[in-house]
C-alpha cells in the first residue's frame, strides 16, 4: 500500500471538505482497502466517516425510510421493516458476499464498490477505467463475469452490487452533501454514468461529495423476489440477477418493477418492459416478449455470451415465480 | 496514528503506521499469531476475529480504524486447559485438518450462533420474519465466508452443530 494521511471526520461537513481537497473517504473499507493493497487505488489521504451520525435507518412522512449511509448491509437487511414490508431488498443483501463482509459493508460503500473485472485489478494489463486511453483488455479477453448491456468500446465492466439491483426496483434516492453544504437527491439512474469514453468517471459525485443516506420511497405493493444465477451457491458476485416486484389484478399485471445485476455497468432498469408487461395476462409468450426488449440491443464479448441467454431464461422464470404464486 | 482499543478485554495503545491492518496489529505488533492470514483479500475469512461482538474480517480494515472498539481473537475465546464449547467441539469432532482455517472458523461460528439466536435469517431461510433452524444448508450458508482448504466442511458442520447444542 502507498503512504497516505488519515483523518477520523467529526461531521459530515468538514468530512465533505477534507475530501474536497484530495481525500478519499472511507467506510467499511472492504472495497477500497483491497484496491489500496494492489495500488489499484491510491488515495493521498482517508477520511475515516465512521464517526459520523449517518448509522440510523428513519421512517419518513410518506411511509418510506431514510438509510444512513453508515448502516452496514447486516444491520438493513435485518431490519424488521425492511423484512416486512422491502423483502427484495433484504433477500438481495442477504445473497451478497459474506457474513463478516456485510458486517463491515455500508449502504453508501456499497453503492460505489468498483468493478470485478480481472484487468481492473491487475496492474500489469492495460484498462481504460484505471488508467483512462489505456485500452480495455477485456473486451477480447476473460470478460465471462462482465457486462452485455450499457457497454462501450471503451469498457464493458458490470457493477458488482446485488443491494443497487434491489434499490433500483424500489425506486430508491440517494442523498448527498456537498463541499459547499448544499445537499441533492439523486435517483439511481441519475447517480451512475454509462462507461461511454470515460469509464473511470463513474457516477455523477463530484469532489468531496459524500451519500449521507438512501431514501426508500413507501412500500411497493405485489410480491417481491431477488434471484441471483452464480458459479457458487454462495460467497460470489452474480453472473445475472433480478430484482422483481409484480401485483397481479384480475388475471393482468397491475405493476412490474424489474432490476438487473451483471448485466450492465449500472444497475440496470427498462421503463419499457415494464410497460410492456403491464395490463398483460401473464403468458410464457408475454415474458418472451419482454426478454426480447431487454436483450433487444444486448452485445456479447464472447466468453459472457452465454449471459444473454441466461438472463433470458432467469427473467422469464423470475415473472412465472412472481406471478404464478400471486394467482392462487 | 494513536489509537486505543481493548482486545481480548486488555486495553492496548497502539501507535502504527497507519497502513497497518489490525490483521497485521494483532499478528506483527501484539503477538497473537491464531488469527491468520490467508488471503489477505476478504476472500477466506481466515482472519475473522470478533470488533465488539461481530465478526470481521480482520485483513480488510485498518487498526487505526477501531480506536475504542473491543476485539476478540481466537486467543480470547478459549485456552488449553479452558476452551469454548466451540473450540471443544471442533478437537472432538476432528473439524480441521491443517488447522490453518480454523481459528477463523472458530470466530465466525461463535459469532455466528449468536447472529441466528438474534433472529438474523440468511439467504437459505424461506420465511424472512421467522426464525431460522441450524440445519446443515443453514450453516454452510453462514459460513460460506470461510473457506477450508482441505476441505473438512463436513466435520466443521458437525462441531457447530454439536456445540449449539440439540435445542436450536
Ligand atoms: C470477497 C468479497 C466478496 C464480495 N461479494 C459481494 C457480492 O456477492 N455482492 C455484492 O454486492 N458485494 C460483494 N462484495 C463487495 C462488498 O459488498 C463491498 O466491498 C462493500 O459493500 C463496500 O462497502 P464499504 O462500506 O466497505 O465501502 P468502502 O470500501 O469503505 O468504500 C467503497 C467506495 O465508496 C466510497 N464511499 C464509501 N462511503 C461513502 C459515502 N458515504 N459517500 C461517498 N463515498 C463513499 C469510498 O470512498 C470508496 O471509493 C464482496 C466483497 C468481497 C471482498
Ligand atoms: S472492461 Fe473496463 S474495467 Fe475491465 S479492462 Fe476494460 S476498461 Fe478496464
Ligand atoms: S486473510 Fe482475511 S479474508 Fe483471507
Ligand atoms: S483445516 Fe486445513 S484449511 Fe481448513
């Protein structure tokens, strides 16, 4: 690891400062320490945020809940609230790393954990996302684990969080303080950049930026399920997962949200397949259609062809789960 | 950087680059060479200790992190002549081979007991309000975090068992 300055913040305004002028801020540290180890990352200093006030999980007026942004992904997925009435969101925690990992993990370290791909973390093979105009060795490379939607020819990383997947069928807001004090709301989709030329600029944070919490709007109404495809039962990332949440209402589909993870640099949402879905009866036929539209514009890099079939085939067996139980 | 912090109920002032993994703090500056490293990665938990009683992996957080938390080795848990129930069952249930992964086995299934009688369900639990039974799939599922390179996953399954007790 390179030497770097540490700092324990005591508010999250002088943490948004400190890191204003070159820090790198610190959670859990699962991610960014084993990055720093590999000189991956290299942060001139960190400043330690685990003494800040953001560990509390709070309803707010319209029946949702504000997520600090220290909450540990233990502590959120068993919550009983989260349990109850956001199960998706538990069940996606739930089948991510391990038991001592989502001790430490924290809601905003999760969302910006960095990507898996192998040319990420070996500095000795060229990649544009860390060091920009480099070159991808992934894309004709070992990209099994890697991204078929929202690529570029720049990068074709996935990102890594089952918890974002979930968010992202939820509808959830990240909140945000800024160097200046002022604060804004984002939602996911909003957060995220597409790799396009730039695949080292990740989301839309700017300098010193720090998540203070997640907002969860109120509840969605249907049945909810996380289904996470992996080379191991678990204790490893997902080749494709799906966030879904569908309300059946007379024989039709009232709502579908649906979210994907490994399949894209961002997790992944389709306003219109869900817009395809709605008002259907559901039918083998209808979910075929829907896996069409998804995969419609979806590219393969060879060794993670087999993700777009596979997605396919979870989707599809995902909304026969969601709503053949929802019938009886 | 300065930081004090209780381990194994010893109060300790330590004073280390701060680059230092309390991995590396419990093993190069204080000793306590069970806690071991494997992978130094996240990725064997061969490291788990217990940061004011959950488990962690202890190569992927730095020591300078934890001023005024309580850490729990393998040290702590139990000595010859004194061990836990889940050391005791692990030497009668032959739950090790090499014994490299074993102390990390050890914290991780103490800490782990007590997560399933707070209630905490896993990925393997079918009803996410109800309480989860330790079944086999139920603790291979909460331990999948440490990994056992000679593979003695049957006989660690069955020391927790035992050590839990028929109750649970
Ligand atoms: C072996 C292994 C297996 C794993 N398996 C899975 C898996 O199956 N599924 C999965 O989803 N994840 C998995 N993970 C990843 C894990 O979930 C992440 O490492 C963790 O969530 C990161 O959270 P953290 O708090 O430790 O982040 P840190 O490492 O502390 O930080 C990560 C990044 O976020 C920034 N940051 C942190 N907090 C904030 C904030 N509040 N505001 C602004 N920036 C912030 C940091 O500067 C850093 O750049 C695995 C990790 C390991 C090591
Ligand atoms: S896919 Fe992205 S992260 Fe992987 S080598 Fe290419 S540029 Fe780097
Ligand atoms: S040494 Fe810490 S997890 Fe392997
Ligand atoms: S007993 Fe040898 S690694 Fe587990």
């Amino acid at each position: 690891m390179r030497p770097f300055g540490y700092t324990r913040a005591d508010t999250s305004e002088s943490a948004a400062r400190q890191a204003a002028s070159g820090g790198t801020f610190i959670a859990g540290g699962t991610n960014l320490l084993d990055l720093m180890k590999l000189e991956v990352m290299a942060p001139e200093a960190l400043i330690d945020i685990n003494r800040l006030d953001l560990g509390a999980i709070e309803e707010t007026d319209d029946g949702g809940l504000r997520i600090g942004a220290l909450v540990s992904n233990s502590d959120l997925a068993n919550d009983a609230r989260i349990r109850k009435d956001w199960p998706v969101l538990s069940r996606a925690l739930l089948a991510g790393a391990s038991g001592q990992l989502r001790n430490k993990a924290t809601t905003g370290g999760n969302l910006l954990q960095r990507t898996r791909c192998l040319y990420f973390y070996d500095r000795a093979m060229p990649c544009n996302k860390r060091e920009p105009g480099a070159g991808c060795s992934a894309k004709d490379g070992f990209n099994r684990i890697l991204a078929v939607l929202g690529t570029s020819e720049h990068c074709i990383a996935a990102h890594p969080s089952d918890m974002a997947v979930a968010m992202r069928a939820l509808g959830a807001e990240v909140e945000t303080l800024k160097e200046n004090g002022s604060t804004r709301r984002l939602t996911l989709d909003n957060l995220y950049l597409l790799p396009g030329d730039r695949p080292d600029q990740e989301t839309v944070l700017e300098p010193g930026e720090l998540i203070t919490a997640v907002v969860l709007p109120a509840p969605v109404d249907g049945k909810q399920t996380y289904r996470k495809v992996r080379d191991r039962a678990s204790y490893a990332f997902a080749l494709v997962s799906v966030a879904g949440i569908a309300k059946l209402e007379n024989g039709r589909i009232a709502r579908a949200n649906l979210a994907f993870g490994g399949l894209a640099p961002k997790p992944w949402r389709n306003a219109e397949v869900e817009a395809l879905l709605t008002g259907e009866a559901p039918s083998e036929d209808l979910f075929n259609k829907a896996a069409d539209l998804l995969l419609a514009e979806a590219q393969g890099y060879g060794a993670n062809d087999f993700k777009i079939p596979l997605a396919r085939r979870t989707l599809v067996s995902v909304l026969n789960e969601l709503t053949q139980e929802a019938q009886q | 950087m300065e930081t004090n912090l209780t381990i194994n109920g010893t109060e300790q002032r330590l004073d280390l680059d701060p680059r230092t993994t309390l991995l590396d703090a419990l093993r190069h500056h204080l000793g306590l060479t069970g806690s071991k490293k494997g992978c130094d990665h996240g990725q064997c938990g061969a490291c788990t200790v217990m940061v004011n009683g959950r488990r962690i992996n202890a190569c992927l957080t730095l020591v300078c992190m934890h001023d005024g938390d309580e850490v729990t080795t393998i040290e702590g848990l139990g000595q010859p002549g004194n061990l836990s129930p889940l050391q005791e069952a692990f030497v009668n249930e032959d739950g090790f081979q090499c014994g490299y992964c074993t102390p990390g086995q050890i914290c991780s299934a103490t800490a782990m007991l007590k997560e399933i009688s707070d209630g905490w369900p896993s990925h393997v639990t079918d009803d996410l309000d109800g309480k989860a039974k330790l079944t086999a799939e139920e603790i291979s599922e909460r331990m999948s975090g440490n990994l056992c390179r000679c593979s003695a996953y049957p006989n660690i399954v069955e020391a927790i068992r035992k050590a839990a007790g028929e109750n649970t």
